[in-house]
C-alpha cells in the first residue's frame, strides 16, 4: 500500500508562485506514473499534469508554460511548481500514484489565489 501526503498549499495574490509536494510512503517500489489534479467545488477532478517512471511528462492546456511538475525519487517526493497563478487556478490539488494494485490518493492541499 502506497501512502501520500500533500503539502504547499496556501493563499497568494494573482502572478505569485506556490510548489506543492506530495511525500510517497510504504510500497513506493509499486509506483509507476504519478499526477496532479484539482477540485473545485461541484466540479469533477481534473487533470493538472502528469509524470512517468521515465520523466515523460504532460500538461492540462490552462497550466502549460506555467505549472511544472517533477519527482525526485531520493525523497520520495513528487512537486508541482506553479508560477503566474490565476484565480481560476484556486482547487484542491491532490496528488495520485498508479501502482501495480491500483490508484492511490493524497488527502488534497487548498491553492487559493486572490486577484
């Protein structure tokens, strides 16, 4: 079983930056592709970005040239960089890992941005 925990969140202005990360614990050899998606209230969740075991990496329309994800597998830890934040940007960002028995989720982290 495959534990993750997000952090970063925060409030920002409009144009500000924010790097969330999300710390991968137990049956971490289990993980092959990792992603970020985001929750607004009465939306579905949708995908941010997305990263392989290889470092292949994909991006939602809205974020490309903004947002930048990464892992680094010395800690376990997978980031999302996000720059030139938007208000539409404000979600709960939630952090997933497809293993070998399936998906597993963070609890989420709340990315507010004010304009």
């Amino acid at each position: 079983q495959v534990r993750l925990v997000e952090s970063g969140g925060g409030l920002v202005q409009a144009g500000r930056s924010l790097r969330l990360s999300c710390y991968s614990s137990g049956s971490i050899f289990s993980i092959n592709d990792m992603d970020w998606y985001r929750q607004t209230p009465g939306k579905q969740r949708e995908l941010v970005a997305s990263i392989d075991k290889h470092g292949f990496t994909n991006y939602e329309d809205s974020v490309k040239g903004r947002f930048t994800i990464s892992r680094y597998m010395a800690n376990n830890t997978l980031y999302l960089q996000m720059n030139n934040l938007k208000p539409e940007d404000t979600a709960v960002y939630y952090c997933m890992a497809h293993t070998t028995t399936g998906a597993s989720w963070g609890q989420g982290t709340q990315g507010t941005v004010s304009s």
